[in-house]
C-alpha cells in the first residue's frame, strides 16, 4: 500500500527570548502506511504533542513550524490557507485527545457534537447528520447509540467519553488517525479496551494509525512501526521487531530496561538526568549527558540517524549492532 502521510524534516522550535531558539522536534522525518500503526514513543517533553500538533498544523501561537515536506496521500499541507486546512482536518486526519472530557465541550450533547462535525464538514441534511452520528457510536461499540446522542459528556464514564472522541475523529472516515496518549488518563480495564477498539478501527477500514505514547508497553502491542524520540530528535526508528529485539540505540535500550516487570498500570522508570534543551549549533549527540556507553567522540561528532539494518535507522556513533559484541560498527 501506498504512504498515507508523509513528514520530511520537521522542525518545531520556540524563541524565548529574541534570537534564542529552543527546538521542540529537530529534523524530524516520518512516515505511515495505510493499514500501518506507527507508534511515536519518548519521555515527557520529546517533542511528542508538538510533532502530533504540526501533523494537524495545530500548535501553540508562539511556535515556528519549518518543514520540507508534509503530505497525506500525495496532498501538500503546507501553504495551505486556514480554510483549506480546516477541510483536511477533521476529514481527510482525525485526531483523538489525552483527556477525553476535555476534547468533547461540555455545553452541548453528544449528538449535537456528532452531527455538528459531520455537517460542517460534508454539509447534508439532519437526518443524514444523525444517521451518521449513530452509524459512528455504533463503530465504536457504544450500546443504545440513540439514547446516548441526547447526553452530555458530564454524563458519560472517561471510556465513554473516549470512545466517543474517537467516534468524533472517525465520523468523516479520515485516512488518518492521531491519537495522542488516548488512554493515559484511563484505567487499566478501559485502557485494554480502547487499544483494541483502536487495533480494530483500524484493521477494519485501513486507516494509518499514528499513535502517541510514552508506554513501551502499548508500543509492544500496538505498533507495526516505532519512532523513539528523545529530546525533539527520532534516535531510533524500524519496525516493532528490530526495536523491541534488536534496539541499536543506548536510549531505547534503556527504556526497555525500564518497564516494569509487571503490567500494573505504573508509568515507565524514567532514566537518571533530565534531556537538554536543543539548540541548533549543537550537533553532537544529545543523549551523551545520560549514556552509559559514552565515548570522548560522542561530545565532539556530529551524530546523523544512519542504518543498522534495512529500514532500521539509529542515532549513534556506536550502535548496538545485532550478534556484534558492542563498540563502533566493525571493530
Ligand atoms: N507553548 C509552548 N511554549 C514554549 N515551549 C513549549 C510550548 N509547548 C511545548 N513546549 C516545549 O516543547 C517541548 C516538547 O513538548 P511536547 O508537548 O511535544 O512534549 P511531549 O513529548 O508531548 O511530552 P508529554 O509526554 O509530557 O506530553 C517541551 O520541552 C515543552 O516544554
Ligand atoms: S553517540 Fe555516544 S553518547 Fe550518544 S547514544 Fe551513542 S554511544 Fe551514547
Ligand atoms: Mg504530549
């Protein structure tokens, strides 16, 4: 199949003070199927929300976007106008949010919300609004879709309410789905079940799934494809197997090393240090403050994501390389 959404060389950056860069996501380079999950994984403050945000070409007002190239199926996002981007978002990219109450606005109903996105986006009758609003509760497994439409999300369980965000980002059938930490704020039981009903959505229409998290866990179960990102830059990306069994990078081995042995909810261990803020003029490795395998070359080299195995890409001047005792490639 062919690629649903495209991002070369992303930047996000925000200027404190004048002339003072911080980056958010540096040169950040995806890419998605259709039928694919990509999982985008890393610590608290990756640059995670701002690489989802820039996808939608939503994010904060005092964030610079740089981008080389951002398409969903062969259409080019940037310089489009606000009112053509509005088109796209909504129908052709769904988005789904970490706190399900807070995406859905509490001062109209379920169906109202529903119908609104529907005929805002495709126009239409009432009637096909609400058909539509049913026929997507219904998707997403929410019983006695009728009666919910006239409920407001103050009546709703936090599952409720995210099955319904969901519904809402899938009601114009998007080729696209971002969900940004969908189950953080779920319990366990409720988590399981919207991954699934996530997995299946998305099986059963062929959607690319871009789902955002910092659990390695949901990535285990989830992903087809793994972006790991630390402090706004990709360190390592391939499929779920090289990353879960063959990881080159010290980062993503680390963060395997940290979850938890049992699955009882608890966040991932973070990793000793905090990740340094980026600035431009750096190009040495940003991981090297927190790395047990640093060497002198690592502060003083430039570090460029180079393969370690087909589509299997790392961020490091000494990759774990699979069945090679560790050290720089070769040696
Ligand atoms: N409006 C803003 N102004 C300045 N800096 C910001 C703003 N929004 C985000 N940032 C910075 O951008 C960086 C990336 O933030 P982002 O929200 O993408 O992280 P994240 O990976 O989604 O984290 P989390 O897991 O906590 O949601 C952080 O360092 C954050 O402080
Ligand atoms: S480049 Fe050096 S410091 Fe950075 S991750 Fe690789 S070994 Fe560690
Ligand atoms: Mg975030």
């Amino acid at each position: 199949m062919g690629a649903c959404l495209r991002i070369d060389n992303l930047s996000v950056w925000f200027e404190p003070s004048p002339g003072q860069r911080q980056y958010a996501v540096r040169n950040v380079s995806l890419a998605a199927d259709h039928g694919e999950t990509l999982c985008i994984v890393g610590e608290s403050g990756s640059g995670k929300t701002m690489t989802a945000g820039a996808m939608m070409r939503l994010l904060p007002h005092n964030a610079t976007v740089e981008v080389g190239r951002l398409d969903i199926g062969g259409q080019e996002l940037m310089g489009l106008s606000e009112r053509e981007l509005c088109a796209v978002r909504g129908v052709r990219m769904g988005m789904v949010f970490q706190n399900p109450t807070a995406a859905l606005n509490p001062a109209f109903t379920i169906g109202n919300q529903l119908e609104e996105t529907w005929r805002s986006h495709r126009g239409g009758s009432r009637r096909e609004a609400r058909e539509r609003a049913i026929d997507s509760l219904n998707k997403v497994g929410i019983s006695a879709p009728e009666q919910r439409l006239a409920q407001y999300p103050h009546q709703l369980s936090g599952g409720l309410c995210q099955r319904v965000g969901i519904a809402l980002a899938l009601i114009c059938e998007p080729e696209i789905i971002i969900a940004d930490e969908p189950t953080t704020a779920l319990d366990v039981t409720t988590q399981a079940q919207i991954l699934r009903l996530l997995a299946d959505l998305q099986q059963k229409s062929g959607l690319a799934l871009i789902l955002i998290t910092h659990d390695l866990r949901i990535v285990s179960r989830m992903a087809d494809r793994v972006a790991v990102l630390y402090a706004g830059q990709i360190v390592e990306t391939g499929d779920r197997k090289a990353i879960f069994s063959n990881s080159a990078h010290p980062y993503t081995r680390a963060l395997l090393d940290s979850i938890p042995a049992s699955s009882n909810g608890r966040h991932l261990e973070t990793i000793a240090g905090t990740a340094p803020v980026l600035s431009y003029d750096d190009p040495a490795c940003a991981f090297r403050a927190r790395c047990k395998f640093a060497q002198e070359a690592c502060a003083s080299q430039p570090v460029e994501l180079q393969e370690v195995a087909d589509r299997h890409l790392a961020r490091c001047l000494f990759p774990f390389v699979a069945n090679a005792a560790r050290g720089p490639r070769g040696e």
